[in-house]
C-alpha cells in the first residue's frame, strides 16, 4: 500500500491552458478539461502541448479521472496533471485504482486535497498488468454495449426525421400546435421541493424527480422516493403514460412514466389528446433538448417554465403516422432493453472487480 504523494508528482504547471473561445472540432491536439467527456475540443496550436505522456487527469471540481497518453493542451481551470515518480509506471493501474477512489462530493469546490489522502494497493508490476489486462477487456465489453445503444437511439432518430423531416426547422412544413393544444399540460402542483421539506417524503406515493426523469430513456420504471400524505396533498397524481418533462437540471428531458406517480415542482407532466402520442412527442423534444437547454434563463440555476413549455410549437403530422413511428419506436426499445441489461450485469462485473482489486 502507498500513499498519493509516494507515487505522484503534480505537473500542472508544465501544461498549457486554451480558452473555451479557441476551442475547435477538429485540430492537430487534443484539448483535456474536467468535464465528463474525454475530450473537450481540439486545437491547431503547437507552442505549449503537453508531451510527457501518458499522465492521469483529475478534474478538481467535477472529480473526473481520464488516462491520456497522446500529446495535449489544458482547458479551462480546475484540471490536474498527475505524473508517476515511478518511470517504469503502470499508468493504466495508477487510472483504474484513482477510478475507485472514493472522493466525497463537497459540491462546486476543489476535491484536490481528498484525492491526495488516498492510499493505493501497490502490487509488483506483474500484478498490475494483469490486472489492467482483466479490466481493459470489461471496460471494452461496456463501451462495445454503450455503443449499441447509441446506434438503436441514433436509428430512432433517423426515423423519425425520414418520417417528419427535421423538427427544429419544420423541413416539410407540417401544421404545428402548442403542446396545450395536443394535451394536457400541468406542474406537479407541490410548492416545496423534497430536500427543503423532509416532511413530504416517506409515504405510500411514489415521487418522480428530475434525476429519474433525465436516466430513464423512454420510460421510467423505477422510483426511489415516495411522498407522505402532506406531499400528495400538495400534489397532483398524474397517471401511467405521462410524459415526464424536467424544466429544472437538465432541462427538457423527458421520460413516460410506468406507472402512477407525482411530481415535485421541477418535474412537469403531459399527457397527450388525440392529436398526438408521448412517445412523437419524446423524440420531438430529444431534438430540442440542448436548445432550450442553452436558452434557459439563469438564476441560482438554470430553468425553464410552464409559460415557456406552453408557446412551443410542435410539429403535429397525421396522427396515424406517428402511431407507426410510435410502434417503430416500441420494437427498436425492445432491443434497447436486451443490450442495456447485458450492459448492467457488465458494468456489476466490473464493479465488483474494481472492489476485489482496490479494496
């Protein structure tokens, strides 16, 4: 077992930052931040590259661990550049055991000082190529099973622009109406959200958040919370079908509910007419999503409102053909669910394995 500062040296300063203004989609190097993405952008610029790879990548704020070990350039603030005092480093060990960590969340500040507490099990070189070895082939098998399931999604998408052109610029001029005019449009009702009103948790009605509105993909099947009697007093309890819409943290992202559930007040439901059909309406809005998202108004955090949902104007072709778009829809999720459950009980494997080895 040795400690952070017997295996690392901080080479932050050795590394070179670009302005998010600079950043390209293409370039000559790489551009490495602290957001989730592997790669923020690209830059044609030479002067400066980081090139004493490969290094490990800690974001400060966002705690993201990333291996890199092609010649790149910094982001914004926040990014660490962590190299091994061990010439002979096994760098993709040193990734993996940083990967299971176990860094508390302190919000919005620098995790730097928690990560320089960690104790790693330091087996003989050996050892640790057998254990990349192990865990590069599961993690190969995860991306293999993530990419699937961009490839089904992508196809649905597809299809749906073959069928209704593109959404955003109505490319084959269909009629459009407000989502009032299709439905049933409405607020979750409750005042108070859940974390500033303990007391409206812990009952028998399940509670639809926004965390289980952005993971769920076309529907949400599980829940974690429940209101109390004096939550579902204050709520409206909107029924199976529902199509869930967040306009606060990762706003419009949408989701059908499974079953009967209520919302809090960043959570709004809708629940088509005859005109239309959740799922049509789902995929209309998965192609707007980063646009109101980017549009959002900002206060403590960024959020949209129901005045806002209420004037969007939405394609509404025959609804016969959204039908067979919704049944193409069905078909294609049911190859969805077979390669995300393979990719869970991939994901549990190398959980467990990354438990077995790391401690």
């Amino acid at each position: 077992m040795k400690s952070f500062d017997e295996i690392f040296i901080d080479k932050t300063k050795y590394g070179v930052k670009v302005q998010t203004s600079e950043y390209g989609e293409v370039g000559e190097h790489i551009i490495i931040d602290q957001g989730q993405e592997q790669v923020a952008g690209y830059t044609d610029r030479e002067e400066g590259v980081f090139e004493e790879v490969p290094v490990i990548i800690f974001g400060d704020h966002t705690r993201a661990i990333k291996y890199v070990d092609v010649p790149f350039f910094l982001g914004a603030d926040g990014v660490k550049v962590l190299r091994s005092k061990d010439e002979n480093a096994n760098y993709k060990y040193l990734y993996y055991a940083l990967k299971n960590a176990k860094i508390p969340n302190t919000g919005y500040n620098r995790h730097f000082k928690w990560l320089k507490e960690v104790h790693i099990n330091y087996p003989d070189s050996e050892k640790q190529a057998e254990i990349v070895e192990i865990l590069d082939k599961v993690s190969s098998v995860i991306k293999k099973r993530e990419d699937e399931l961009s490839v089904l999604e992508n196809l649905i998408k597809a299809r749906f622009v073959e069928m209704f052109g593109d959404p955003v610029s109505n490319s084959k001029g269909l009629k459009e109406l407000t989502l009032p005019e299709l439905g049933e449009l409405g607020r979750g009702v409750s005042k108070h959200r859940p974390r500033n009103a303990p007391e409206l948790l812990g009952g028998e009605y399940p509670l639809i958040q926004t965390g289980e509105v952005s993971n769920a993909g076309l529907y949400i099947e599980n829940y974690e919370n429940t209101y109390s009697e004096l939550g579902y007093k204050q709520s409206k309890m909107w029924k199976a079908g529902t199509l869930c819409i967040t306009i606060a943290a990762n706003i419009a992202k949408t989701a059908i509910l499974k079953f009967d559930a209520c919302f809090p007040d960043s959570v709004v439901g809708f629940k088509a007419n005859d005109k239309t059909n959740e799922i049509f309406i789902h995929y209309w809005f998965s192609f707007f999503q980063a646009i109101l998202e980017a549009q959002a108004p900002e206060s403590a955090q960024k959020n949209i409102n129901l005045k806002i949902l209420s004037e969007l104007k939405v394609i509404a072709p025959d609804i016969e053909e959204q039908n067979k778009f919704a049944t193409f829809v069905v078909q294609v999720d049911k190859s969805k669910f077979a390669v995300q459950k393979a990719l869970d009980e991939t994901q549990l494997l190398f959980d467990s394995l990354m438990q077995k080895y790391f401690g």
